[in-house]
C-alpha cells in the first residue's frame, strides 16, 4: 500500500507519527499547501521516517492532486485538510483509480426558508451522489473514518450487531475535561472548524421523520463522561453520524451532541449575536491602509493555535457513542467510548489529545484495509464494515476502548 | 460670548441643532478633523444657521487650536471630542484665555500592581493638577458637563443643598429601555467607549477610605427606572461623578451604576475572555495581505454605527441621581432623573435620545454662563456650581427632569 496523505496540520502530523510504528504499508507522501509543514512532519519523525517523504500540493488543485497521485504511485489517498477540499481530493483518487479516505464529509447548505426545520444540502450528499461511480469503478471511499466520526460509527455498528435486538436511540456524546494553563480561553480544536459546526443548524434523524434540523444548541442535557471526566453540558450539532448510522444500521432515532460546556455555548452565541462569527470581510483600519477582513479570521488571530497547547494541557477526551434499545426481552443502555489522556499522547507521541484521537483511527482503518481485513467498493461509512476486527487493533495500538452499562 | 465646538460627531451635531434655537452666544464655530462632517452639522441647521461656521480642525494639535480660537476670536472651548483628546484641547483654551468645558475627563490608568483594590492614575486627575493655573488666569474649566457626568451631579448638588440634611450614599444609576428594529444587538452608544468605561476597574468612593476601585462588572443591582423603563440590572463602571461629587458634596458613599443588563454585561465579558477587547494589532489576512488590525476596531465594524440608528430606535433613556440620607430626623431616600423618548428627540431634533441627552447639558450650561448666572474660575465639577438654575433651565428648554421619593 502506497498512501497520498494529504494536509500536515495536527491530525496529519499525528497520523505520521502512529502510522510510522506500523510496517503495514510501503510508503506515505505527506503532502501539504506549505512544504515546510510536510517537511517538518517527515522530519521529526527521525530514523522511523524512512518510509515518508514530503511534497507541496494545492488541495484544492486537481491537476495536481492528480499528478502527485501518479508521481508517487499511490494507491490510496488520505484527506487530513479541512472540509472545503473534500470534493477536489474526493474526485481526483476516483479520476486516478485510487481509494480514498477522509474524517469529515462534504459541506452542508442550510435550506434557505425553513433552515432550522428541514435540512437542506446535507453533510456528505455531493459525495453519495457519486456512490455509484466509485462501485462501478470498484474502488472504496471510506467516509467519516476519524474519530467522531468513525470510532463512533465502529461503535453504532458493534452495539447493533453484539449488544441489542432492538435500538431506541443511538447518540454519539463527546465531552472533556481539557484545561490550559495560562490561558482563561482556550479552545483544544480549531476555533474555525468549531464555529462552523456548531452554528450550522443541527441534524437529527427519526425513523418515521427521516432527518430534519433544529435550531443551534437545541435540547441541551448533562452526559456523565467515563474516566473522571464528569459530568458536561451536551447540545446538538450538526455532525456526519446523524446521516451515516440510519444509511446502514436500524435505530429508532439518531442524534450528536458535543459537550462544549456553558461557557463555551455562551462565547458561541455572544460571537453570532455580533456577527463575529463571519466569513464575509469587514472593512477596518490595519497598518496597510483600509482592508477587508474575516471577523472570523480575527477571532482565531485572537486565540492561541490549539496545535501548540499540547505541552500547557492537561486532562482527558472522550469520545463515544450512547445506546438505548432492548437485549433478550429487556431494557438495555450501554456507553460505549474511547478516552485519551492529553498526558499519555504528549509523552508516547508528542501530539495534544483532540488530535491524536482523531488521527488513529484512519490508520487502523488504512491497516485493515491493507491486509484485506476491511473491504469494498462504493462510498461507505464506517458502520458498514465489521466492527470487532477494528477495534481489536485499537487495543493493540495500546489505546483500548471501554463499554459502561448504565 | 463666542464659542468653539470641537467635534461634530452625534453629540456635537446635537449640540448645534440645540443651540441654534437660543439666542444668547454671537457665534458658534463647528471644528471637526472631518471638515465635512462638521459642514453637514452646520447646513442642517437651514436658517437657524446664521451663527454657525464649519472648520476643520485636528484636537491634537495644540497649535492649530490655539490658532482656530484666535481666528474665531472665541472665549470658551466646547469639547465634544472622544476623552483621548481632553489635554491637548483643555490646555490650548486655557494657554488662548478661553473657558472650557467638557463631557468626559482626562483618562485614568489602572494601578500597575492592585488594579482592582487601589487607583492608579484617576479620571480627571491629569486636569485637576492644572486647577491652580486656571485660578490664577481667572479663566474657569467646567469638567463633566455632559448628562452623565453633568445634569447628574448637578442632582447631587441640588439634593445636598435642599433635600437632606445628611447624606449616606449619592449613586448615579443610568438605564434604558432601548431597542432597534432590524438588530438583534445594537448598542445605542460608541461599543469602542463603552469597552473602554465598562471593562476599567470601576471606582468607588468611602468617606473613611477614600477612593477605590472593585473588579469590572461588580456589585450587581437591579433599580427600577422611572417613566415605563422598569427594572434593570446596574453594575458599577468607572464614572467620573464618583471623582467629583466628594470633591464638593458631603456623602458617606459614592457610586455609579450603569444598566448594562444581563446580556449586554455578557457580551463585554465574552470579548474581554477572547481578547477581542484588545487595542493592541494582531495579525489577521485581508485583501492587501497580512494586515495588523485592531480587534476592538473589528468588533466595532461588525456592528452599526449608532449614531444613525435614530430612525429604527424605539424607547426611553433615563439619567439620574440616586440619594439616600436624611431629613428633619427622618430616612429619606429619592432619585432624581431625566428622560428623553428617543420619538421625541427624532422628531424635534433628528437626534437620537442618547446622543440629544448628553448634548442639552452644555448648552444649558454655558446660557448660564452668557448671562452670569454661572461663573468662576479653577477647574469646577458640576456641583461646584448653583444647581436650581439649571434645573429650570432644562424645563424651560423643554425637556423637564422628575423627582421620585421613594
């Protein structure tokens, strides 16, 4: 197997790290908008760095993306960019005839007269509409394969095969207790990234409904998070395993709630009450005369980059996936999760928590994929594969799952 | 009398369309380092406008202002310019010969070690220094002759001299019931001055302890405003009555509350947790590049200007003086208030109720002047000064105060 990976940020730079440990492959390029990231994360990778080598690509250029896949003879392509170059990167491992592997599907479009009722363009659409495609051409894109979601959809797909016979609700629940010292504010996953989520209207499934939306922050309820985290204010967000889970598994109903805490709902607010949450430019004084500028741009100028927090951080990440239904006639409620604890992956892999949780799991799936464990064609998620394989290499990376029955 | 009105902003712009309907200066020049702002203040005026001349003028350099007041042959300096400018403007009047008022006193500066236990440099202190130099000229500084430092103390002095024997605490409580059609968040006031008052330490005043200062936002009450304003929850901010009352007035306590509300407090917290408060550039992308901008200017442009949100306001303003004490040997407690119907102000003046609410004061106050009924030499607080006149001349203006015993 020869990997394209493609964005060396803090999910790509942590992906080379766990991935350099495994001989499952023979090669990942690491490829990135700024050579010297790529570069940097080739380099300190030090003697286990032989199998990586570092490129510059424009994601969004197709041409290019195409070319690197040739060049380097890729047989896979690994999305680690942000979601506004699914499409170009999606597109070109089909054009090539490579598989494909992203942690964040296609953007959504709110509907534009009922946009906190009914949905619009949904997450990953652009993407399953070309399904048929990647079948005929025999080549898989495993969507949604980070780790919320993918772990999380492993999950869905475990209970619904081991755990129940019949499922009332399967709810993906994330919560922390990540601190940073020095800071009174400080966000441990892009402030961009979070905005966008979190203020697009979420998505929720109901078998008889089929998906529909809500308005931001809806339906907030207190999850009790495993491993000393405690308890933290959960509310809906628009996220992938809302419209994966009900295309493969039967559950009477599906949601996603982030447990992002009053304070940081509150900031949230307060930032699109002010119109701080924006794309579109503002014109503003700067040292360069008057310019037009991003109130989002300036709001993460604002803030220190969560990448480089990991040494000033401290606490644990869950992740995991909630499940109500019924078992041999009875009622039944099983969390099943992964915690990381920021300690643990600063000293065994110098990455921060958030990120390094959501880099292992494309590398198991890349693993199984390469012994023939996992398999396929078409556009699938991940709770169309067999579970157990999966998350039996979770404990063989030396980051086990857990399951509580509440 | 002949006077120069720096700044033709919405106060000074309010000044003139007031002033134009008194007959007792000869001549009032409009300065604004905007010639054409200053220009649209004075042809609004129409006919009224006979008196009025538009210049242009920067309020920080001292000899362009000296050579302004010596062209227009001025003896009183009006300041309607934001606080950064007092010195240069207060100081040029005196070296000219002129009087001087303003609305807002020199700025202040926390205590480097214990900023929310002990003062550093106090509102005003910068001008109370000079107070010496302006006896000796036999010229007089009117310092904080807005509504709010302004009419307020002017309440103070008025319930000192005939309401109470003995005073326990004298505190200025302003709200509203302000709401803009079309925004969800408007402030009806200057967002980058209302950061700069209300995230100060706020000062407070004690007979036995003298000045002092709390943290932002503390001591949270909920007064009730008269006229249909209702309830409305008062935090204490930096204000400069707290630094003139006791200059004057005997009161075991001074304070200033300001009817922020729950949310317009949470929106200041949020931007101060951010760092969105910041004058300080960060770096941030725009259309001529990697631009340095001001994140309080940002927060700024994101927002409408509130100078021109008259037409969709709707609601009350109230200013006043909250005074608790006795009298013949019983408790007496009573708050002394002035409202402006933003319906009202728009419809007889074109001017919001805010911005026409500040700008009554020092018209009034420099009548009294021209005719003699006021005067002095130093530099003077409000309160310093007969308030009965005033009071009568504010209703006589037809925009009368009210007293409620409570």
């Amino acid at each position: 197997m020869r990997v394209l990976l493609v964005g060396a940020g803090g999910v790509g730079t942590a992906i080379t790290r766990i991935a350099a440990r495994r001989p499952f492959f023979e090669h990942m390029t690491v490829a990135d908008y700024d050579l010297g990231r790529a570069e940097s994360a080739v380099a300190a990778l030090g003697e286990r760095g032989d199998r990586f080598s570092a490129v510059r690509l424009d994601a969004s250029d197709r041409a290019a993306v195409l070319e690197t896949l040739g060049r380097h003879r890729c047989d896979v392509l690994l999305n680690a960019t942000d979601p506004r170059f699914v499409l170009p990167l999606f597109e070109s491992a089909l054009a090539h005839g490579a598989h494909y592997l992203d942690m964040a599907m296609s953007l959504s479009r709110p509907h534009p007269s009922r946009p906190y009722e009914e949905c619009g363009v949904k997450l990953g659409d652009a993407q399953f509409e070309q399904a048929a495609d990647w079948e005929a051409a025999g080549r898989l894109a495993l969507v949604g394969m980070g780790v919320e979601p993918g772990l999380s959809d492993v999950f869905a797909r475990y209970a619904s095969d081991e755990l129940f016979d019949e499922i009332e609700e399967i709810g993906i629940r994330d919560g922390a207790n990540l601190t940073v010292d020095g800071y009174d504010f400080a966000p441990s996953f892009s402030i961009w990234t979070t905005i966008e989520e979190c203020l697009n209207p979420p998505v929720v499934y109901e078998q008889e409904r089929g998906w529909y939306t809500t308005a931001p922050f809806s339906e907030p309820e207190v999850f009790d998070f495993p491993d000393g985290i405690g308890p933290v204010e959960c509310v809906n967000v628009e996220h992938e395993e809302v419209l994966l889970v009900p295309r493969w598994l039967k559950a009477r109903k599906v949601t996603f709630k982030y447990g992002l805490g009053d304070e940081f709902i509150g900031v949230l607010r307060t930032l699109h009450l002010l119109g701080l949450d924006r794309t579109e430019p503002v014109s503003v004084r700067s040292d360069l005369g008057q310019a037009a500028v991003s109130p989002r741009d300036v709001v993460a100028a604002c803030l220190p980059d969560p990448a480089g927090l990991g040494e000033r951080m401290h606490g644990k990440t869950c992740a995991g996936t909630w499940v109500k239904g019924v078992k041999d006639g009875r009622p039944r409620e099983v969390y099943l999760y992964h915690v990381v604890d920021n300690q643990w992956s600063m000293r065994e892999y110098g990455s921060q928590a958030v990120v390094w949780q959501t880099a292992i799991n494309p590398v198991a799936a890349l693993e199984l994929l390469a012994g023939g464990v996992w398999g396929g064609s078409g556009v699938l998620g991940p709770e169309a594969l067999p579970p157990r394989p999966f998350l039996d290499l979770l404990t063989e990376y030396g980051s086990p799952w857990g399951m509580r029955e509440q």
